[in-house]
C-alpha cells in the first residue's frame, strides 16, 4: 500500500501536466488569434530561407488567413523622385491648396515593372510598380513615388541598379506622359527631376506595395482629384488677379508678354492644348488688342504651322516684317503652311526679307532647302528672288540640291520651279 500513493501521485501529476501542456497553449492561442483579427495586427519574427539570408516572416490575420498563419512578410521597396506641378504658360504652381489636390494622384496605364530592365534575380515576382504623387507640406512639396512589393530585401547593389533603372523609367519612359491626363482635365501639367531639385531616393523596409483595389474605382478618384485641382487653380488665378495693382502699368504689360511668349512657344510644342487659340486670343486682349509695341527680337522661335494664331497677331497690328530672337523673319517661319505666308504678304511682308542670324536666308531659301513644292512656287509668284545668296553663297537653288537625299520625290519638283524661275 505504500507503494501504491506515489504511483497515483506520479499519475495525477503526469495528467495535470497534460492538460495544462495542452490547455494553456489552445487557450492563449485563442486570445491571440482574436485579438488578431479584430486589430489586424503583425508579428514579426525571423527565419532563414533557401539562399541563407534572415527575411521577415508575420503571423498575420485576415479574412483569407483567419487565424494568422506564418507567412513570407514582404519587402517593400519605396522610391522617390522630385517634381513639379506647371501650369499652362509652364510656371511652376506653388500653391498649397493646388497640390494637396494632387495628392494621390496614379498613373493606371502599366507600371515600371512592365519596362524593368534591370537585371535582378526573381524580379519578375515583384508586385506594384505604380507611379503616384505624393505631396507634403515639409520639405519637397511634391514628388512621385513608386512602391515595389518584393519577396526578400535587396543588396546594395541591386538597390543601386533599381534606382537607375527607375531614375531612367520616371525622367524619360513611363513618367514622362504617365500624369498627361492632368492636362487635359486641369490644364496642369507634372514635370519629374525639375533643375534644381534633390536626387532620387530607394529605400526598403517591411510592408507591402501600393496597388489599386478596383481600377475603375481609382479612375474616378483620380478625376475627382483632377477637378479638385482645376477648381484650386481657378481660385489661385483669381486670387492673383485680384491683388494685381492697376497702378502697376510697365509692369503688368510685361508680365503679359511674358505670358504671351509663353503661350507661342507652347502652340508649337507636343504639349500644345486643345484651346490653345482662345488662350492667346485673351492674352492680345488683355494688351488691349494691339501688338504694335513688340519690337524685333523680342519673339520667341515659333513655326507657325497654321495660319490661325498669326492671323490674331497680325490682327492685332503685330509689324510683319518683325524678327524672332534669333533674327529670323516671321515669313521664314511659316514657310510650312501657304496660308500663313499669304496672311504675312498681304499685311506687307517684304518677300525678299533676309534673316539678321549667320545664315542670312529669305523664306524662299529655307522653303527650297525643306522641299515645300507649295510654299516654293507660292514665293516665286509673289516676286521672291531665287538668286539671293545666303551668308555661305547658296542660292534657293543649291539648297535644295544639296538636301535632295532627304526628299528626292519633292526635291525633283522643287528644283525644276527653281530652274524655270
């Protein structure tokens, strides 16, 4: 009998000790997966993977993971890259309430992991690669970020060919038409690695990657951020307006040509909008609709391609036989369209008028040289002389003899209108 107490005592200890094995692990594993899904929360811990690097593992709950299992915990890698918000005459926009408008704006035409080139074991697992704009009312105002999802952190130098690869895909690829919708809807305009601004920056830590929950959804958002921004623009412009001094005189009347040459130069660039034409209409008008103040050497190089917008500066008592900055003559700048060289002949554009640059041309030379077949017989029956040489000794006739490879279809007309003139 005295054998038998230690024998049942051993036994109820081995059973208190089973139960409180398997009891305490079942009952605060409960408290902990509740606590879970209700906060969302994450634990991080660390375990080595194939390649022998330490990467971030999580318990982390969720309506897919109800009970948070151990999963991969992702990298994500975060990149930054200056900009800045123009307006139609290509000023910078400063204004605070115009760029915390912007805030969030995404690009959701392809991503840079579409484009990637640099070479980087499993980077075609990363996930994101969306361009967004980021604003902050510290430091730089604006900039455009990207997030990439990655399933490991990467090296120094991986890092490093990311971020030029990056730096390349936001400067010149994806980045440069990737906000094109915020001109047509605000006639604003994102400009990345402004002169002056700070470098880029390529920085990873735990997280995961910005991506769009329903594309539909974030178009709409993207919209309602577009007019958000128009709106702000107009009270900005208002607002400047209003403080405008009308004793300011010299002043305003040159800031208004500053605007106008800005608004030339940009009828002649890829980023020309739509209404264009109505926008310089109103800049005439705020001269009080006369040009005849503007010297030589005060317009900007501008190809006037169609006869429209010349017509409202010719309208406006602009001198036709002004020179551009470069010394060149409005009539050398519309050889491309018939219709705005007549537009300058009937307004008493000398024909013959000879550019102040070192090549000393007519708009017949330049005409030949360019193979307009039109434009050249245009100018020849307008009395243009086809034996004026430039500052080289060229006349019309060599010039487009000398550049016949590059059209030798026009070429061939042009030069029998030169031989028979």
């Amino acid at each position: 009998m005295r054998l038998a107490a230690p024998v049942l005592r051993t036994n109820a200890a081995n059973r208190a000790s089973d139960f409180l094995a398997n009891f305490i692990p079942v009952f605060w594993g409960s408290l902990l997966r509740r606590e879970a899904i209700s906060q969302r929360t994450v634990v991080q811990n660390r375990t080595s993977c194939d390649n022998g690097k330490s990467v971030p593992r999580r318990f982390e709950a969720d309506a897919s993971n109800p009970y948070g299992e151990i999963l991969t915990m992702s990298v994500k890698l975060v990149f930054t890259a200056p900009a800045s918000v123009k307006d139609s005459l290509d000023n910078a926009v400063k204004d605070a309430g115009v760029l915390a408008a912007l805030a969030d704006l995404s690009c959701l035409e392809g991503t840079v992991l579409d484009h990637l080139s640099a070479e980087i074991d499993d980077a075609k697992t990363w996930r994101g690669g969306f361009l967004r704009i980021a604003f902050s009312e510290t430091g730089a105002p604006i900039q455009v970020i990207i997030d990439i999802e990655s399933p490991r952190e990467l090296t120094k130098q991986e890092l490093k060919l990311l971020r030029e690869d990056l730096d390349g895909q936001v400067s010149d690829g994806i980045g440069e038409g990737a906000f094109d919708f915020l001109s047509e809807a605000a006639d604003l305009t994102i400009e990345t690695y402004p002169p002056g601004c700070r470098k880029s920056m390529l920085v990873q830590s735990d997280g995961n990657a910005w991506m769009p929950k329903n594309r539909a959804t974030e178009a709409k958002l993207n919209r309602e951020r577009c007019k958000r921004a128009a709106e702000a623009m107009k009270q900005c412009e208002a607002a400047v307006t209003a403080k405008a001094s009308p004793k300011s005189g010299k002043g305003t009347a040159q800031r208004d040509i500053k605007n106008l040459m800005k608004l030339l130069i940009l009828s002649d660039s890829h980023r020309r909008p739509k209404d264009i034409v109505r926008k310089i209409g109103a800049e005439i008008a705020s001269l009080g609709g006369d040009l005849s103040f503007i010297k030589s050497k005060k317009l900007p190089f501008v190809n006037f391609r169609t006869e429209n917008i010349l017509i409202l500066l010719l309208e406006a008592r602009l001198n036709p036989n002004l020179l551009d900055q470069e010394g060149q003559s409005l009539l050398w700048l519309s050889t491309w369209n018939v219709k705005s060289l007549a537009a300058l002949l009937e307004r008493g554009a000398d024909v013959n008028i000879v550019n102040d640059d070192v090549f000393k041309e007519t708009a017949l030379i330049r005409a030949s040289w360019t193979h307009e077949i039109e434009s050249v017989r245009f100018l020849l029956e307008r009395g243009a002389n086809p034996r004026i040489r430039t500052f080289f000794g060229g006349t019309a006739l060599d010039k487009a003899k000398e550049n016949a490879s590059s059209n030798p279809e026009n070429a061939k007309a042009v030069i029998k209108l030169l031989e028979d003139a």
